[in-house]
C-alpha cells in the first residue's frame, strides 16, 4: 500500500479497504481497525464514525440511518458530540445493549 498520498482517515480507511477487503475473512471490523492502527501512525484520526458490527448496533438502536458506512458526528444525538468519532464508536459498541434496551422503553 502507498500512503505517501493519503491525506485524510476516510481515504486511508478506502485504501485499505480496497487492499484487504479481497481477502477471505476480511470484515468492516479488520478493515476499521487496520486503518485506525495505520492512521494512528500516520497522524490520521476518524473524521466520521464508521458502522461495523456492534457499533452498527448501537447506532441502530438510536434509530440512527444506517444505510451507509460511516455517520457524520452531527447525526449522532448531542450528548455524542464532545466525543471524537472513534470516542463515539467505542460507546455505541460497548452499551449497544444499553441503548437498545433505553430505546424499547
């Protein structure tokens, strides 16, 4: 992978994507946790807040739109928005059983 070019965390994520996604077993998870791994190195940080598996849990059980990959910050509901996107991710996956049972009632 060249990442002489990469500018931003998106495209790191769409590089590596793009490299390992091929590869047999390879998930949205393994993908967002090799960019996160890379970027860290590079000095790149999440700009969104990508939806693999128990983030896009949590994610749904706030009724959030879940139809593409990744959320800006600002779909996120206000008490989200003094986190960092990965800050952010990591709530939605821990207390995606939270969330869901605060939602059912």
């Amino acid at each position: 992978m060249d990442f002489s070019t990469v500018e931003s965390f998106d495209e790191l994520h769409k590089l590596v994507a793009k490299t390992i996604d091929p590869i047999r077993f390879i998930g949205p998870l393994t993908i967002y946790d090799t960019a996160l791994r890379i970027g860290a190195y590079l000095g790149l940080h999440p700009e969104f807040v990508y939806l693999h598996a128990g983030v896009f849990d949590g994610a749904k059980a706030l009724n959030l739109d879940c139809k593409a990959d990744k959320l800006p910050m600002s779909a996120l509901p206000k008490a989200f928005h003094r986190l960092r996107p990965d800050q952010a991710e990591d709530c939605l996956c821990m207390y995606k059983k939270q969330l869901k049972a605060l939602a059912s009632k």
